[in-house]
C-alpha cells in the first residue's frame, strides 16, 4: 500500500489552506441528534481535518453516539443509585452499572481505533502533534477575529 504523503504546513501557501479549511469541519455519516452532534465535532476538531477518512467518520459518529449513552447511564446511576430494590424487597444491582461498562469499553475501543488515545497521540510524534497544533492555532486566530468583528460591529 502506498504511503500517504501529506503536505508541509510550515510552507506559506498550506499555512493558507490551514486557515481557509480549519472552520470546515466534515459531516457525519449519519443523522445524530443534538448532543451527539456537539461530541462529534469535538471528535473531528481533536485531529488535523484532512487526515478523517470516510470510515473514520462513521467511527467518530458511532463513538459520539456511545458517549451520549455512556453519559445517559452515568446520569441513572447518580440519580438512582449503584443498586436497587426489586419487587421482593431484595438490594440488586442497577442494570445501568453492566451498561455504563459496557459502553466504557466500546468507547475505548472507538478511541483507539481513531487514535485519539493519549498514548497513541504521543506515539504519533511531533510531526502530527505539530500539525495539529497548527490547525487548533488557526482556528483560534480565525475565533478571535470573529469576536472582533463582532465588537466592531455591534
């Protein structure tokens, strides 16, 4: 399989498509709801945007999906408790607690496949983490001019 070669994004004309693409976030797959919709561009922000591939995209929309629910299970059990009353008066424990492990796992599983680990970010290098870091800056920088736009504006 070919290496895939990436572009250097210390050249100027790269810094310029850095900053003309790093607001164009990638659509997920498919159709989430509110809250997984904010987890999800959370995911995509996380990494360089043209190193997402299509599967990588429906992983990141699954994760998102799991982390709403792991969120959800986490909710249930703060509200009711590590273990229940059944019907016969006995202490059982809250089905929630098998779910939220469950639903802990599949979402390392989804982290590690998208490399979204602590570990695997170290591993990746300083070339990566300095790509990144490229495009979190020029998506501050563009921030920062829409506030002030904004204040010249209003």
């Amino acid at each position: 399989m070919p290496k895939q070669e990436r572009q250097k994004k210390s050249t100027v004309t790269n810094l310029v498509n850095t900053f003309q693409t790093v607001n164009i976030l990638p659509k997920p797959p498919v159709l989430l709801d509110e809250e997984e919709m904010i987890v999800f561009e959370h995911l995509v922000r996380s990494r360089e945007v043209s190193t997402w591939s299509d599967h990588d995209l429906q992983m990141a929309a699954n994760l998102a999906q799991t982390q709403v629910q792991f969120q959800g299970a986490m909710d249930s059990i703060k509200k009711h408790g590590r273990t229940l009353i059944n019907e016969r008066g006995t202490p059982v424990a809250n089905p929630e607690c098998m779910a939220l492990n469950q639903l802990g796992s599949a979402i390392r599983a989804f982290t590690s496949q998208l490399g979204l680990s602590a570990s695997q970010r170290g591993v990746a290098g300083n070339k990566q983490k300095t790509r990144n870091e490229t495009e979190r800056n020029a998506r501050s920088i563009l921030n920062q001019v829409a506030n002030d736009e904004e204040d010249l504006v209003g």
